[in-house]
C-alpha cells in the first residue's frame, strides 16, 4: 500500500476535501451565524474597521495583552506620523496559571500588573484571548477559561468593568476600557501599521488554535440590534468550531480523546495544538498497515515534524530505521501540512468573499502565530490553495505580518472606541 492509498483509506487526504463545495459551505455557516446560531459564532466586536486619527496623536492609554501564560502590558501612543511607541513595556506570568485565584484575587493581580502604568497612561486597551461574550460596550462576559487559568470565580463576570473596578483603587479615576481577542487585535494592529489602501482587511491567527477576524456590512449582522447603518463591523469568527469538514478516522480518535469532543473540530484537524498528535496516530496506523515498519515510541513536539520536513537530523528522523521509512514518514507529514493548509485556505477565502470589500484593489490577510510563521512548508501551501479559491474570481491578496500586531490593535481599539 502506498502512502496516498493509506491515506485515503484513513480518510485523511486533503484530496477529500472540494474546496468550492466546503467554501460555499463555510459561507452558509456563517451567514447562518450572523442572523442567529450555527457552528460559527460571528461575534459583533462592536469594534469598526478604522485607523487612529490625527487627533489621537500623542494621547497615551494602557495596552494589555493576556494570553496563554503570558500578560504583557505597556503604555502607548501614536506618533503624529501614525507610528506606535510602547513605553514601559513588561511581560510576567498571566493570572491563575500558577494555582487558583478568587475572582477578587483574579483582577487584583491584573490590576497589581499594570499599576506602575496608571499615573502614565489613561483608558486601556485589553487584547483577552479567552472566550468572551462582548456588550455592546466594549466590554464581554467571561464564557470560560482555556490554557491552563484557574479563576472560575471570574467565569460569568465581565472583564472590563471588574479590570476597571480593581484598577480604580489605585488613583480613583474614572477610565473606559474595550475588550478584544487576538484575531481581532490583529486586524485591527495591521491596519495600524500598513499605510497601502486594500479591499479588504482579514485577521488570521494559525498557532495553538485557529481564528479569522473580518469587516461585515453592519446591515448584514441581523443578530446585532441598534447598529449603525453602512459601517464595517469587526466580526471574530470563531472559526475553529467549525463542524462540516469531512473528519477522518484519525481525526475523530484525536477529538474523541478531547474533553470536548464534539467541539472545535475545524481547530482538532488543523491547528499546531493538535498537528502532531495526528501526525503521531496515523503513523501508528501506518505500521498496523504496512505502510511503516516501526513508529516513534512517544508522542513528539510539532517542532519535530517541522525540523524533520526541513531536513534535518532531530528527533524524529532518528526514530526510523531506514530510508524507506524515513521517506514514507515524510509524506505523511508533508500530507497533514498540505491539508491543513487547505482548510485553512478555504476559511481565508470564505472571509476575504464576505468581507466588504470595496475597489479591485487586493486583500491584506495579517497572518499571526507560531504555527504559520514556523511550520514548514505551510505558508506556501496555503498560498497556493488560496490563490487558487481567488484568482479565478478576479481578487488579489498579500499577507502581511506586523511587529506587536496585538499591542498596536488594543491601541488602535481604544482610541477609535
């Protein structure tokens, strides 16, 4: 049996996956999403897609980004020539990842964060990459905690006016605040740093899960009541719980052993949290077949997969015996990054064909995260499945990485609040 024949056995091609058939599909869930409920969230940021203004030049704020187990905060501000300065910037553990913290001690501790910045800064911009339900304040509910953050007190209380309230006690000022997640601090980050005219502006994070940001009509957004008419609305995607891909038999082992099995399952076939892991079950899979002649003995980091289709003698090109293996083992990997790159294609595309776009001018797609900017060989396959998705339809693209992409976008949120 030869390695395509294994994997579509297995169900694992990327050759099972029609990409009009799945883009009309990811089109129809989110506009499903926009008018009530479906696999997509398509959350109303209440956010619009907009660039500091002149005015805003100068004036200081409090920029906050929490995720994973890091919280980094800073005092920011635009030059008059739109360029944005951090000062005072630091980076300590986040909050409740080191054991269980109240709700008080939760936002204390945030507040403790960012005290040295208060007497130099004034409203704060908070990139909080957990789930959230947003007001239409700026403002969103804590849903839940991920990445290891251990504060269900906080759970159900809403970040700002609690991250306010903490904040307060150390000057008694009166602040505003706007929450926003990564995908969308990357929108918005990159428009803050490209002076280029786009179409259209799509957020795209590819690290340890997925997420697409995008500008929609605010006339199209009919779960959203009282907006304001004929403005480019920052919708987040959630685009990692997206449920009509074709899973394969490996991709449901991988899910079922999740807690959440049923949940995130674009996120469970795709993202660098879960790469490996399939990459692993199917090369155990592979030598019940035949395919290989032996596996790696554990579990490997997807920076192994990454080193061993860039050539290089690590980890796992050690754990075979001979070429033979090594080789078929290197297919293997290259098929799940090929794959990857085309689901991910297809939500690019889904984002870029929805989006607002005005002019025929091309698509700027700021592309953030570890696992796009690292894993090889994937850039390159995703470019070529989304050029092939958009090309045809007449529309242009370039993807456009930006230092301190999060930083700049909670900036950019709270000026433009």
């Amino acid at each position: 049996m030869t390695v395509k024949e294994f994997l579509l056995k297995y169900r694992q091609s990327a050759e099972l996956i029609d990409g009009e058939m799945y883009l009309a599909e990811f089109l129809d869930e989110m506009k499903k999403g926009l008018n009530g409920k479906s696999s997509l969230a398509m959350i109303p940021t209440y956010l619009y897609e907009s660039r500091p203004s002149a005015e805003s030049a100068g004036k200081r704020a409090i920029v906050i980004d929490a995720g994973g187990t890091n919280f980094r905060s800073a005092v920011g501000y635009f030059t008059p020539e739109g360029k944005a300065v951090f000062e005072n910037e630091q980076k300590t553990y986040m909050p409740a990842t080191n054991g269980r913290l109240s709700k008080e001690e939760f936002y204390g501790s945030i507040a403790q964060n960012i005290k040295r910045l208060v007497a130099k800064g004034g409203d704060i911009g908070f990139c909080f990459s957990y789930p959230v339900e947003m007001q239409s304040s700026g403002d969103g509910n804590i849903t839940s905690f991920t990445k290891a953050v251990d504060a269900p007190e906080a759970v159900g209380t809403p970040v700002g006016k609690c991250t306010l309230e903490a904040v307060k006690k150390f000057d008694g000022k009166d602040r505003k605040i706007v929450i926003l997640n990564d995908t969308v601090a990357a929108l918005l980050g990159g428009l803050a740093s490209v002076k280029k005219e786009y179409s259209a502006y799509v957020g795209y994070i590819f690290g340890t899960g997925t997420n697409i940001c995008y500008s929609e009509l605010t006339e199209n957004v009919l779960k959203a009541e009282g907006l304001p008419a004929g403005k480019k609305l920052l919708i987040n995607t959630e685009c990692g719980n997206f449920n009509k891909f074709p899973q394969g038999i490996v991709d449901k082992e991988v899910a079922d052993g999740t807690e959440d099995g049923s949940r995130q399952l674009f996120e469970k076939m795709t993202s660098g949290k879960y790469l490996a892991t399939l990459v692993y079950k199917t090369f155990l899979n592979a030598v019940k077949d035949g395919v290989l002649s032996s596996a790696p003995e554990s579990e490997f980091e997807l920076k192994d997969v990454s080193e061993f289709l860039a050539g290089e003698k690590g980890m796992l090109y050690g754990s075979f015996e001979n070429e033979a293996d090594r080789r078929n083992a290197e297919e293997i990997c290259r098929a799940y990054v090929d794959r990857s790159a085309k689901l991910g294609a297809i939500a690019n595309a889904a984002a870029v064909l929805a989006s607002s776009r005005t002019g025929g001018k091309p698509v700027a797609i700021f592309a953030e995260g570890t696992t796009f900017e690292k894993l090889h060989g994937y850039r390159q396959a995703f470019e070529k499945y989304l050029s092939g998705m958009l090309a045809p339809r007449g529309i242009g693209f370039e993807i456009i990485r930006c230092k301190e992409s999060n930083l700049k976008g909670c900036l950019t949120a709270i000026l433009t609040l």
